[in-house]
C-alpha cells in the first residue's frame, strides 16, 4: 500500500465516505465545496485515498455513478490507528 500523509481535507473525506459509504462521489465531496478547494482537488484526493487502499470506488455497480465506500484501513485512519503495532515488532 502506497503510504500517503493525511492533512485534514483528506481525514474529512474519509469521515464524509464513512458516514455517507455507498453514496457517488459528488455527494462526498459536496459538504468541502466552497471552502477555497476545487472539485478536481477534492477528486484527485478521492483518488489518491483510493490509491492507497483506504477507500474503494465501485464503477459499475449504478451506470454513470462512482459510489465510494471506505476501507478498514481508512476507518483506522481517521482514527489515527494507522499502524497500531511498533515497526520492530515486539521483544521482552
């Protein structure tokens, strides 16, 4: 998984997918519309946060429409539980 930074845009679009997940992507980045940030912005974001496996877009599943779902590794994300366990491993 490709290891990307989140600032707060990108944590406010993974609280959007999680609360809205099965919803097109037009309806996630609605809510951050309007406060200095661009459409393509918000969906190059989309992409990247799908890039690194912490949502997931579903092409197919309605015609014309990308529903986001969020991942359980982007839940674990916003809650800043990116990587519970230390990078050494455990040692007595």
């Amino acid at each position: 998984m490709p290891e990307i930074e989140l600032d707060a845009i990108d944590k406010n679009l993974l609280r959007a997918c999680e609360k809205k997940s099965g919803n097109p992507r037009a309806d996630i980045i609605a809510p951050l519309l309007g406060k200095g940030i661009q459409r393509r912005q918000l969906y190059e974001r989309l992409k990247r946060l799908e890039s690194a496996k912490l949502i997931r877009t579903d092409r197919e599943a309605r015609r014309g429409r990308a529903l986001c779902y969020i991942e359980d590794a982007g839940k674990d994300a916003i809650r800043g539980r990116e990587d519970p366990a230390p990078k050494g491993g455990w040692s007595p």
